[in-house]
C-alpha cells in the first residue's frame, strides 16, 4: 500500500478532527465482492501497526494482501483510493 504525500496531510487532519491514531483497513463484502474500506480508529491494547508513510495502519492478513495493490492519494482536493487489482469504474 502507499499512501501519497498529500493524501497523508488529509489523513491526518482527519485523524486529529475524529480523535483517531491510526487508519483502519478492514474487507468489507459489496456488490463486487470483498473490497477494502478504511476508517479512522483508535487502537487498543495489544494491536499493532504498519507504518506507511508516516500514517499507522491497523489491519488483518487479509486486508494486508489486498491493500498490497492499494494506493491513496488526491484528487482535486479529495482523497481517492486507486485499487491497481480492480478495474476502473467498478463493476456495479
């Protein structure tokens, strides 16, 4: 997974707005399939997490593998995640 320098900035002013510490990546079951889908979280006793580009990540094996392909990044101002294992448009 990367996650872009400007993506980060956005990142982190969320985690600071929502009282996180971390982003979340979890599989979550959509008309497609299973897809990853991040939050902003709290970690809890015990957990441990990826750093990647400065930005602590919690997640499961599962969610690992998939965000292997996972980039996040800006648009426009926004954040997007581009997905190089899914093609664009989605398939819904």
């Amino acid at each position: 997974m990367k996650i872009t320098d400007d993506a980060k900035v956005i990142i982190n002013d969320a985690l600071k707005a929502n009282n996180g510490d971390c982003l979340k990546a979890i599989m979550q079951k959509s008309c497609c399939g299973e897809s990853i889908y991040f939050t902003v979280a709290k970690m809890k006793a015990g957990e441990t997490t990826i750093n990647i580009n400065g930005i602590p990540v919690l997640m499961d094996s599962k969610a690992q593998a998939k965000a292997e392909g996972v980039t996040i990044k800006t648009q426009s101002g926004k954040l997007i995640i581009e997905d190089a294992n899914k093609p664009a448009g989605g398939c819904c």
